[in-house]
C-alpha cells in the first residue's frame, strides 16, 4: 500500500471521505465521471436554484457538528412567520392542522424506540389507532420517498418520524443556496487540503496500489466490485419542480396524508433561489406499486393544485424527475442499519453512500460512511499496512 488514497466519486460521500483523508495527512486523488462535484446533492442553475429531493439538514446528529466544524454551512436561511403555512392534504381537502391521532403521535412523552421486527403500521395501530398509524407512515413519506412506509420496519420509522416531527426542539436547517452551496464549499476545502480533483474521470478498474474509497450509488458500486450482493431496498418517486409568481395563497409545507406526497417551499426561507417576485417549490409523490408513472404524476399534480393554486396559469419555470432505488435506504422488519452492505468490504476497498450500513437518513448516511471510510483507508495507507481478508476484494 502507499500512502495516498484514492476515492471515486464526488458527491457528498466522497467529498466527506476525501476531506477526512486529507486532514489526516495522506494524499487523496478524487475521481469524478461528470464534468463536475455534486452527485445527487447538484442543484440547476441560477436563476431557479433546485435539488434532487428535499435539501434540508438536520442538526441533532455529529454529522451536522462535522460540517459546521469547517465553515461548511454558511448561512442559514428562515421562512418569515407571515409565509410559515403548514398544510395537510386529508380526503383530498388541504387542511391547517393534522388529525387528532397525528398530534398524539408528535406529542411529548411519546416513546423514545419502537421494535425493529415489527412493522411500523402493526405497531403504531396498537398503539395509537388504524388511522393515526396510516396518516404518521405517510407524513413519514418525506424521507422515505416510499408509497408503503408502514411496511417498514417500526423502529426506522419511528425513528425518523421523531425527528421529522421534533416539536419540542426543531433540528431542521435551510441552508442559504441549499446543499450545492455546502457542497461548493466542500470541493473549496478539499482543494485546499491538497486533494487531487480528477474531472470526466469514470473508473471502471479498482486502482491496485492504494486503499480505495468507493463512493457512487450503490449500483454502480456492485459493478466496480463485481459484487451482486451490494443491493439494498430504496423508495421510487415523482418529483416536479415549479417556479411561479408569488401568490400569499401558496403553502409553505404541506403533508399529503392522502398519498403520502410533500410539498415545500425552496424559496420563502432562501430568496435567492428564484427571482425576486416569484417563489419556487418541489413537490414529490411515492410511486404506488404497480402504478403507472403517468398515474403518480397525476397525484402529484393534484397535490399542487391544492397547494399552489392557479399553478398552471403562474408557471414561470418547471422541470419533472423520476428516482427509483437511489432515495436512500429503507429497512424492513427485522432490519437495521448495521444490517446493510459493510463499509469495509476487505482488500483495503470501502464503501460510502446512502444505502451502507450508517446511521442517519440519506445524506447523513452518506457523510457519516464516508468518515468511517476514509478512517479505515487511511489507516490501511499507513506503511506496512496490509489489505484485509474479508470482503469481495478487487474482482472487476
């Protein structure tokens, strides 16, 4: 082994785990197939500035205190109390408050766990009725981008539910510029700390002579390994992207207890991602199974009704997208995150991303995998370090 690592990809997984290597003194080449840094975390151009999926931080885990650690947030941005309009979509009717059983659920004194083999729909109708247990799984759809969550296990839904619905002590943060302006300022201290950035740079064969961090989706990981046990369970989503002029009847978040969609608002906590008069929101929808995608687009555009009323008539900008098995993990029954695909995969090769075995949800997997994976490819650069055993090695 040498003393430089190599990480591929450049998303928010590789750019924690090239930043982590680097500060701990060894040379680090990034490898990234597109003309730029961002993975999932890339956002259009001004003057709409929009995300694959939802783009807030929470800030109750470490991950947050290792970005804010380097100056990587910036500003934080904050809808006005006249904008803060909370909707929720019940028998296809936009309401102010949630259902009594909800509340219950987002109350103080709720248990802090739920069991992992049960699932989250069984558990929570014990415990708090039929409906309130459907209405919680498909709030939670936020996270989960899954038109099923009460399949789920109870415990990782609980779990996000919970934070989702921190009512004692918010932990969301808007980031002014979202996550491409986090990540930015990512690529700018990777850079500094002497991090060799390789554009239009696709690996197709696992460098023989360095520790190797693997940091694409999941998929594309297996590929490189020629590993087909690297899968996991993900949601499938419709997503639309909408800029309109303003119209004080918009929402700023809404809950489809319906169908499990979101809406929210990108630009009453963040002027600056749409011009001055107009306001940008995202809207997703879980795809049901065996839905068409013309179906859920459907859905999803019902909910938009509801929501941005007159939307069709004050559409300035839009853009449509579809995700399916790259949302993030999901755990069934039975399952937690230590169960999903090792970051240590032996042979001195590991893996980071959103579906590995990490805590967090989403992006938070993906840092707190890519830290663990630069500690354990530097420490397999030391000098007389040897690859490990386990794993399915450098088969490609």
């Amino acid at each position: 082994m040498t003393g430089n690592v190599a990480v591929i990809g450049g998303g928010i997984a590789g750019l924690t785990a090239a930043i982590t290597a680097a500060e701990a003194g060894v040379g680090v080449d990034l490898y990234e197939g597109h003309g730029s840094l961002g993975g999932r975390g890339r956002a259009t151009p001004a003057p709409y500035t929009a995300h694959e999926g939802p783009h807030v931080f929470y800030a109750d885990l470490d991950h947050w205190k290792w970005l804010t650690d380097r100056d990587l947030v910036g500003k934080l941005g904050r809808p006005s109390l006249r904008d803060l309009r909370f909707g929720f979509v019940r028998d296809g009717r936009l309401r102010s408050a949630p259902p009594a059983g909800l509340v219950r659920m987002m109350m103080p004194g709720r248990p802090r766990t739920a069991p992992v083999d049960m699932t989250f729909h069984a558990w929570a109708s014990e415990r708090y009725g039929e409906a309130a247990a459907v209405a919680a799984a498909r709030a939670v759809g936020v996270v989960t981008y899954d038109a099923d969550t009460g399949r789920l296990s109870a415990a990782f839904v609980w779990g996000l539910f919970r934070r989702v619905f921190a009512t004692t002590v918010p932990t969301v943060r808007w980031v002014v510029g979202g996550w491409q302006a986090v990540l930015g300022r990512m690529e700018a201290r990777a850079r500094e700390l002497g991090v060799r950035i390789h554009l239009e740079s696709r690996v197709t064969e696992l460098p023989e002579d360095r520790p190797v961090v693997v940091a694409t989706e999941l998929a594309a990981a297996g590929r490189l390994l020629g590993d087909d046990s690297l899968e996991w369970q993900s949601g499938h989503v419709v997503m639309l992207d909408v800029a309109v002029r303003s119209d004080r009847r918009d929402r700023f978040i809404a809950f489809d207890l319906d169908g499990g969609g979101f809406h929210e608002s990108y630009s009453m906590q963040d002027p600056t991602v749409a011009p001055a008069g107009e306001s940008l929101f995202q809207l997703d929808m879980p795809v049901r199974a065996g839905e068409s995608l013309a179906d859920a687009r459907e859905r999803l555009e019902s909910l938009a009704d509801l929501t941005v009323p007159g939307w069709r008539d004050r559409t300035t900008w839009s853009r449509t997208a579809t995700a399916k098995g790259r949302t993030g993990a999901l755990d069934l029954p039975g399952q937690t995150w230590r169960d999903r695909p090792a970051v240590d995969r032996g042979d001195a090769v590991f893996l980071a991303g959103d579906m590995v075995a990490a805590p967090g949800m989403r992006g938070e997997i993906s840092i707190f995998s890519g830290i663990e994976a630069a500690r354990g490819a530097v420490a397999a650069a030391k000098p007389g370090s040897t690859p490990g055993s386990s794993g399915k090695g450098r088969t490609a």
